[in-house]
C-alpha cells in the first residue's frame, strides 16, 4: 500500500484502522499494566517483562497442538505466573533493600538468560500460531472485512481492565496492596506479611504479561525480539500513562495503539516511531508524571549519601600513566589478537568513563547510552561512505551526530529521575536502534553498513592501535578532569541535594543537560572509533544490550569511584571475549554471572570491598 | 510485658541509642520523656522492627522479639502509632482500618469498627473520607484506631499530641485513658510534660539516647526540665 494522505482515507479504512489499534491497545495495555503493578508495591521496573511476554507466546505456541488454542492460553500464562512467582522468591526478594540501579540490572540478567532459554527451547525461527477456533473468520464492518478474534480482543482489554479494578478496589488483597504500594514500611508495622504480598503481585503482573502474550499468537508470529521491543512499547506506555496508574496504562496503550494502526493505515509504517516519540515528548511536556500519573514524592535533604570522589593522589596518577605507557609499549610485543583486543578495551573504557560521567557524579542512571555509541558509529559510516568524506575528518565530525541526539533526548530525560528516566532512556535508545534497523535505504537496515575502513596510514593494526590508545586516553583524561571542576562540583550537587543546589543558584537541570551532552559526544567518539576498528557497523552496536554492558561495566568497576570504570570494562570485555568463544549461549552465561554478582554483591562490588576493607 | 534491655541502635554511622532499659507493665502507661531528637521515635522503631537494634533485647511476654520482622511483632499484639501518622492518603478511612485488622486476640481487647467510632465519633461520620481529605487531629484518631483494629495487647504511640489543638489534646487524654481501662498496655513517647502528667503510671527520660532517670512523673520531672 501506498502513502495515503489522510482525508482521503474512507471512512470504513478509517473505522478499520481504529479498530485496528482497540485490538492491539488490549494485548499492550495488559503487558503495561503488570509492570505498572509490580513497580507500583515492589518498586522494581521489570525488564524482563517483554521476556515475560515472550515466555507466554512460544508456550503458547508449544502448547496450543496439544491443548487446542483456548486451553492454551490460560495455561500458559499461569505457567508464566508461577515462573514469575518463582523468580520472585529466589531472586528479587533479595534485591529489595540493594539499590535501584542494581535491581534493574539483575532483572536485565533475566532478559538475557530468558533469551537463551527461549533460543535452546525452541530454535531461532520463527514461529507461527494457530488461529482461534471459533473465531477464525471475518465479520463484515461498513463493507469491509474484520477478522473476528480482533473483535473479541478490543473486548478483552476492558474485560481485564474491569477484573483489575475489582481485585484492587473491592477485595482485601487489592487493598493490602494499594496500602503497599503508598507505604509498605507502615504496612508490614500493622501486621501485613510483605513476603506474601510481593510474591503475589509479581505473580499477578507475570501472568497478565504472559497472558498479553499468549492472546498475540494469531495475530504475529512468536520471535526472539520481541521481547525488547514489548518491553520499550511497554515503557513508553507507562511513561505516558503515569507510572502506577492501571487506568492510565490504559489509556496511554490506546494511544499509542492508535498512533501506530493509522501510520501503519495509512502507508507511512516506518515514521511509526517518529509519531509516537513526538507524542511522547508533547505528554512529558505537559504532563511530566504521565497523563494519569503524580508526581513522585520528592525527596528532602540529601539522598543516599554517596562519599565525595575524592581527587586521585599522586602516586594513583602515577600509576594512571605508568599504565598509558605500559599500553603504549604493547605493540612491540605483540602485533596480533592482543592489539585487536586492546583496541577493543580502550573503546570500550572510553564508553564506560562517558556513562559513569552521568551516572555516577551526575547520578542519571542512563539505560539507552548505546544510542549515543551507535550514532557516533553510524555518522562515521555515513560520513565516510555517503558524504565522501576523508576519514580523518570523519572520525572528528561523527561524534556530533551523538552531541546532536543527546542534545534531543536529554532534554526530556533530565526533567525526569530515577526509574522514569532509565525507562526513558531505554526508550529513546529503541526507537534509535528502530531507525537505524528499519531505514533500509540510507542505514542498510538490519545488515547495517560495510566498508568502514580507516585510510591507509591508519590501516594496520599498531597504527589503528596508536590512534585509538591516544584519543581515549586523552579523552578519558579530559572527561576525568572536568569532574574536579566547578561544573563536576555543581553535577555532583545536584546529584546529593536538588533542593539545595537549587537553592544556591546552581540550575540543576542546566547541569544535566550538558552533562548528557558532553557524555554523549565521548560515547559518540567511541561508537565512531569502533566503527573504524572494525570496518563495519550494525545496528547491534546501538541495541539495547549495548547499553547494558556499558551498565555492567560501571557497576563492575564501582559507580562511585573515579577509575572504576576502566577496570571493569577491561574485565567485561575480557570475559566476553572468553566466553562468547567458547560457550554458545554466552548471553546467559554473561546473565548469570550478573545475577552471581548483585545477589553476592547486592551493595555493588566495591562497596563490598570498601566495606571488607575499611573494618 | 514489654521488657527493653541494652538497646543500641544506630542510622548507618550515627549511632542513636546507647544500652537503652526501661520496661512497660501490663495494664499501665509508661511515658518515654525527651526532647526533640533525644532518641524516643528510634526506639519504638526498634521495638516494632522497623529499625534493626545493632545490640540488646526486646522481651514481649518474656519471649525475645528483637530479631523478628515488623510483621510478625504486630502479629504478637504490638500496635504501632507512627509520630508522623503515616496514613494511607489513598484510601477511605474504612480501608485503612481494614489494613490493621488482625484475627481476635486472647487476653486483649476486641476493636471492631463499630467499637471504635464509639471511641472516635468522628471517625464514624466519615467512613468513606479518604485519607488524603482528612484534618491533622482525625488523621490522629484513624491512625490510633487503625492499630486498635490489629487487637494488641500494648500499645506504642509516638508523640500522639504533637501538632494538636489543645481540644483533640483532651480528646487524646481521655482516649489513652479509656484504652488503659480496656486493659492495654501503652508505652508512651512525649515531651509535653501537661498532657504526659495526665495519664502516666511510669516515666523515663531520654537525652541524647541514654537514659536520664525513671520513676513516677512527679520524680523525673526535675530531670527533664534540666535536660
């Protein structure tokens, strides 16, 4: 179908395209309003909630030869219930107390070992579900057909919305948790076992994203993406709707159901993700908390009081160089694997250091920073293979492709904190990775770009290693400096006490804008050295997962500590390199060792290790 | 009933309370007096759970109940009475007695909602108020009679006066005196000497979170007034 301008859509395709978007809004909305419930009484956002999905789409899917189609839905959705309940008991019951960053990344470890699971289980192909019997035929609406079990599906959204309502408003378990949900310190001190209270609501939430899976099958096929790309609908949805509130998950699923039908409608599928990012950006304008949201109550005084990041002493920064030049001798040594490695490593410091400038001093707990790494990896490769540029100046000039996308995006972003501006993030690092993987004609798509090569006197791998060894450290340097200046001092302010900083006439917002713009630019620089590095450049290197290894890597290395970061890219790096060579499933052996790390290390490794240490 | 040995507790470095001892008996009102900051609020938290002691013992009944959940202790019949009242704004007042209910208990008084508009008239009149809609003294009473419907056998208040009219004050004398007639335990926490003379059997004084002396009211009176 052709682009269509809208008034001359008839009026029966415009019915079509409505009821369209009512049938997918349902599917949608229970996916969000789960993860809106568990967040609401655990104060966890659920990644794995798109896995989740996915998990009752291929059980689903396995089950309905067996069962037959209706039988199999509810089935598999309890199974996903009980899945979530189980995980729940042994793993997030752990993490209530650790901090917020540390219980979005162990159920991110889920994402990924889920993934691996779902790949062992049932294969990398796609998968076809059956048709609803009963339903599988087509009704005629204003003279044109409408298939049937689209209808009973923009009834199921209101059926459930309705059964939720009726659990939380008129049961004492729905009151229990409504009280837990406000206050569930004041809770438990009035008798009310919390343990109980978790499990079932994340029970709950489980299976109505199981089920939000389960009702797809007809409809789309059962694929191992699905699950990231649920889980950022999810969130914008959430975003949108306010973070808590079921009717607003609702409402916002309707909207964005709506907005995605009519774009598909009318022949533009592919500005899908433009439309609902500008809506998304109208309703964080006008209403920052979501269209049935409040705002959260804001903290006073300081928060969690971190320890100042004291400036490192001479014999560190001895150290700091001694390491350079060590580096800088590695060529001598070795000219093969090692350098390729290394390479790797340096780009990837370079990334971590950019992300912890945010995240750690500025205490914006970014989970989209891949976006800023990709965009600086495609302006390299666009650059150089569309704009005939030199690949000198395409290297200097790439970055500001990443400046230009933080500039965009950290403009919503630091009119949010805490949970809503890491879903917010992820979000905008989706519909980037979505851009780059749907633009066949300018990105190339999912294959991405080739040919990305370095010029001649930069083409072997010493020299290439010389050029990558002296930008990152001198970027890393200059990125470390800037923190022991008045602008690192006013970020960090902002970060203890907002009130505060506010007070002394330090626009905290200010601050964290160009903070996420300077973060962007050096993780633009890393994207655009990688790119370099390898010839070529896909849209993996801005997904989501990309994201979550630069998370990894601060956290491994400590968040609060200045060099940290370094490290931990250099050990993240390291093991994948080990382990994705050795082990097929890597994805789930990277996931459990996560999970190993936050449920021994629930306070982060270096607060372990300052704990053990300062005694 | 309610035995406080060697209590020490601490916020991560800042340690609040130093080998703490005071006892509440059954049947009786015992008053924890002190200033602001003087350590009382941390110390019904230590009691009901919410702050973990880093040392000494709670007895409850002469059972050990220092290492147990908030839940479990409210199970065993401690009500709590936060300071700053903490009522759940989102629900109507009979919703948030419904989140104190617990089964009847043996040897305590048995609250029903009935029961306790008798003893809070107002409370009886506004039954499907939200919290968020109600004034700083009814929030005061639905607080109490929240615990209340938990049926427990003592009974911790913190600061109950505090921000009051002088007429709810009255109000909250005559109520703590009628839960002593039912055979409650109160331990209390004040620093208003007027109203603590009204209705204590026992009193402590706390200053910088040790103790200061314990007696009757007219014996620690001198006491607190120096501190």
């Amino acid at each position: 179908m052709g682009s269509v301008p809208f008034f001359f859509m008839s009026a029966s395709s415009i019915l079509i395209q409505f009821l369209n978007g009512l049938a997918s809004a349902s599917s949608l909305f229970l996916v969000a309003a789960g993860l809106s419930l568990i967040f609401g009484v655990t104060r966890i956002i659920n990644f794995a909630h798109g896995s989740l999905f996915m998990l009752g789409m291929y059980l689903a899917v396995a089950l309905a030869p067996m069962l037959g189609f209706w039988w199999s839905v509810p089935l598999a959705a309890l199974a996903v219930a009980a899945f979530g309940a189980l995980v729940e008991a042994t793993l997030l019951r752990r993490l209530y107390a650790a901090p917020e960053l540390l219980q979005l990344l162990a159920t991110f470890a889920l994402v990924l070992v889920i993934k691996d699971f779902t790949l062992w289980a049932w294969g990398p192909e796609d998968l076809l579900g059956p048709r609803a019997p009963g339903m599988d035929g087509a009704v005629r609406i204003a003279g044109l057909r409408y298939p049937e079990y689209d209808l009973f599906l923009i009834g199921f959204g209101p059926l459930v919305l309705g059964a939720l309502w009726f659990l939380l408003r008129r049961t004492r378990w729905g009151t229990l948790v409504r009280a837990a949900t406000q206050d569930r310190e004041m809770a438990g001190a009035l008798g009310v076992n919390q343990r109980w209270l978790f499990t079932s609501v994340f029970a709950l939430g489980a299976l109505l994203a199981g089920l939000g899976g389960a009702v797809q099958i007809p409809r789309e096929p059962a694929t191992l993406f699905i699950d990231l790309q649920i889980i950022s609908d999810a969130f914008v949805v959430v975003v949108v709707g306010g973070l808590g509130s079921i009717p607003g998950a609702f409402l916002a699923a309707l909207l964005i159901a709506e907005i995605k039908s009519f774009c598909i409608g009318l022949g533009y599928s592919k500005i899908t993700l433009v439309v609902e990012f500008i809506v998304m950006a109208v309703v964080l304008i006008v209403r920052p908390w979501g269209l049935l949201g409040r705002m959260p109550a804001q903290t006073r005084g300081p928060g969690a009081l971190e320890l100042p990041l004291a400036l490192p002493s001479r014999n560190a920064l001895v150290a700091l160089g001694g390491t350079a030049l060590a580096l800088a001798l590695v060529p001598l040594l070795s000219a093969g694997y090692t350098l390729v490695l290394l390479t790797d490593i340096l780009v990837f410091a370079l990334f971590a250091v950019s992300l912890h400038f945010i995240m750690g001093p500025g205490g914006l707990h970014s989970f989209g920073h891949a976006a800023y790494f990709g965009l600086g990896a495609y302006g390299a490769g666009l650059l150089l293979l569309k704009g005939g540029v030199p690949m000198e100046l395409a290297l200097v000039f790439a970055p500001l492709l990443a400046v230009l996308g933080a500039l965009v995006f950290g403009w919503f972003c630091v009119r949010l904190s805490g949970v809503y501006l890491a879903m917010l993030t992820l979000a905008f690092a989706q519909i980037t990775w979505s851009v780059m993987f749907q633009w066949d004609a300018f990105t190339g798509g999912s294959n991405g770009l080739i040919g990305i090569w370095p010029s001649s006197w930069l083409s072997s791998k010493t020299a290439y290693y010389y050029l990558t060894l002296a930008t990152c450290v001198g970027a890393i340097a200059l990125l470390w400096r800037v923190l022991y200046s008045p602008f690192g001092y006013a970020l960090r302010a902002g970060r203890d006490s907002p009130l505060r900083a506010d007070a002394i006439g330090i626009d905290v917002r200010a601050q964290q804008w160009a903070a996420f713009v300077f973060a962007g630019l050096f993780a633009g620089l890393a994207g655009a050295l990688f790119a370099f590095s390898k010839g070529s450049i896909s849209p993996e290197a801005l997904a989501v997962p990309r994201s979550v290894d630069g998370l990894v890597m601060v956290l491994l290395g400590g968040i609060q500590t200045l060099t940290g970061p370094v490290w931990g890219a250099a050990l993240f790096i390291w093991l994948q390199d080990v382990v994705s060579r050795s082990v097929d499933y890597w994805r789930a052996v990277i996931g459990a060792v996560v999970l190993f790390l936050v449920l021994v290390f629930p306070q982060g490794v270096t607060g372990f290790l300052r704990e053990r240490f300062a005694r | 009933m309610l035995e406080v040995s060697g209590l020490n507790a601490a916020y991560g470095r800042a340690h609040i309370l130093f080998d703490l001892a005071f006892e509440a008996r059954a049947g009786e009102v015992a008053v924890l007096l002190g200033r602001n900051g003087a350590g009382k609020s941390t110390t019904l938290k230590s009691i009901i759970g919410i702050v973990r002691p880093l040392a000494g013992e709670v007895h409850f009944f002469g059972r050990p109940i220092q290492h147990l959940q908030p839940y479990q202790i409210a199970r065993l019949g401690v009500g709590y009475v936060p300071e700053d009242r903490r009522i759940f704004t989102d629900l109507t007042v009979m919703e948030n007695l419904e989140i104190g209910r617990q089964p009847p208990r043996e040897g305590a008084p048995r609250w029903t909602p009935a029961k306790l508009f008798e003893l809070f008239p107002n409370l009886g009149r506004m039954q499907d108020r939200l919290g968020a809609r109600m004034s700083g003294g009814e929030q005061q009473m639905l607080t109490i009679a929240r615990t209340l419907m938990g049926n427990p056998r003592a009974i911790l208040l913190d600061e109950p006066s505090e921000g009051l009219a002088p007429v709810i004050v009255e109000q909250m004398v005559r109520t703590i005196r009628e839960l002593k007639t039912q055979g409650l335990t109160v331990l209390l926490c004040e620093q208003n000497l007027h109203f603590a003379r009204q209705v204590a059997d026992r009193a402590y004084v706390i200053e910088k979170g040790q103790l200061r002396g314990s007696g009757t009211l007219d014996e620690v009176r001198e006491e607190y007034q120096q501190v």
